[in-house]
C-alpha cells in the first residue's frame, strides 16, 4: 500500500526534539527521505540515527536558520543530493519568558531572529528547490492570536509567522505552492518544559497549569501534532492553502 509521503523529499528544520523530531520521523515513515537540521551536533546526531534505526531515510545538517550562509550550504547540499523539495517545514524557533518592562534587546533579537527571521529566510531561500504544488508549513503557536503573561516577544513573533502566510500563497499562487500555518497549543516538548527551569517539580508544575487551561484537560503530545503536519504534507490537504490549523485540545477555540 503507497505511503502519503512516497518519493518525496521533505525538509525539517529544528528537528532534534520534541515537534520537529516526532515530523520527521512520522515523515520518514510515510515514505519521504527527509533532511533535518538542528544547532547542535550531538542532538543531530541522535535524531539521525533513531530515523535510521526505525527505517527511514534521513539526512541531518547542522544549520542554525538564522543564519543565512548556513542556509545556503544546506540547500547547496539538497540540490547536488537530490534536486528538489516537495515539502518544507519551517518549524525551528524557540523563545524565552520576560514581562514587559525587563524585556531586553538581546531577548528580542533571539526571538524574532529565530522565529521570523529564519523563518523567512528558510522558505525563500528553499524557492528555488521547491516543486510544483509543493506543500510550505509554518511552525505558529496559540500564542500568536491571544495574550499570554511574560511572553509577548514570543507571541508577537508568532502573529508574524502566521501573516506570512497569508501574503506567500498570493506570491506563489502559479506554482501551486500551499503554504499553511501549524499552531500547537500547549505541547509536552523540552522546549516548553524548560520555561520553568530545570526543576522537575516546577516543570510538572507549569504542566498542570497549562493543562488545567484545555478543555480536554492535558498537554498534547509532539506525535499529535506531526499527524497534523503530515495531513499538511500530504495530497489529503490538496485544496487546504493559507490556513491556520490549531492542534490544541481546544485551547484557542473557547
């Protein structure tokens, strides 16, 4: 039985852990060879070899997205390797807790560098590589259409993820590139456990919270939202462009 992703080369950007690790694996599993970068080699390596050990076809590249010439010898490298990319999943990014008030430069400059910057760069860097009818999904967040204490860098850098797509899909409409917006909510990854530091119990802490927030009651899982990426991914979302799909319990629906 065909595989959605058969023949098909995805790339994964943040792909050590948590969301980005779960789609790549998911991906690599649906037939793809997929290509994942990560900042840190140690982590890269790891994700590697337990797509390889599960089967998949995989390629990692240490690449920090905001960095462009970085960027480019990773798509330097897809091209000479393989020609093309039929699915991009723009999901490294991060961020950090801070009120207004004690927000510096250096805490925005990491957060919109990270999640709009290399964003940006990421997709149109990858034009000249992508298929017709490729399919570009944007890593958004809940945050980004409401307000959180603490995190209104991270949630502005994300309101702006989710405006680029709805400007890419007039820009790239006569290459029948889709580009839609993946919004988790609260998801069980290190990323969002380590906004409460490295204490355990303040890290189960802040779970609780969160989860006390969804109507279904608890976090979701990196595995939720790669089924969600792959529907993106995949000809099932065929006729699905500029959207905005929130994986999130409920959280932003109520």
């Amino acid at each position: 039985m065909a595989r959605k992703l058969d023949n098909k080369i995805a790339l994964v950007t943040g792909a050590t852990s948590g969301i980005g690790l779960a789609t790549a694996q998911r991906f690599a599993a649906e037939g793809a060879h997929v290509y994942i970068t990560g900042r840190r080699q140690t982590e890269l390596d790891a994700a590697v070899n337990g797509i390889r050990e599960a089967g998949g076809n995989v390629t990692g590249v240490r690449v920090d997205s905001a960095k462009l010439d970085e960027l480019d010898a990773l798509y330097a490298q897809i091209n000479q390797e393989k020609g093309r990319l039929d699915v991009l999943f723009a999901n490294a990014g991060g961020g950090s807790m801070l009120p207004l008030g004690s927000i510096t430069e250096e805490q925005f400059d990491d957060t919109f560098d990270r999640n709009v910057k290399g964003v940006l760069f990421t997709v149109q860097k990858a034009l000249p590589l992508l298929a017709q009818g490729a399919s570009v999904i944007l890593t958004g967040s809940t945050a980004g259409s409401s307000g959180t204490a603490a995190f209104s860098v991270y949630s502005a850098s994300k309101a702006a993820v989710r405006a680029f797509a709805r400007s890419w899909i007039l820009d790239l409409k006569d290459r029948g590139i889709r580009v839609n917006t993946l919004s988790p909510g609260a998801t069980r990854t290190p990323g969002l456990l380590d906004l409460a530091g490295p204490d355990a119990a303040q890290q189960q802490g802040l779970a609780d919270y969160l989860a006390a927030q969804i109507p279904m009651g608890r976090l979701g899982e990196p595995g939720e939202i790669a089924s969600a990426a792959l529907f993106l991914a995949s000809d099932d979302a065929s006729f699905v462009n500029g959207a905005e799909l929130f994986v999130d319990g409920g959280q932003q629906q109520v």
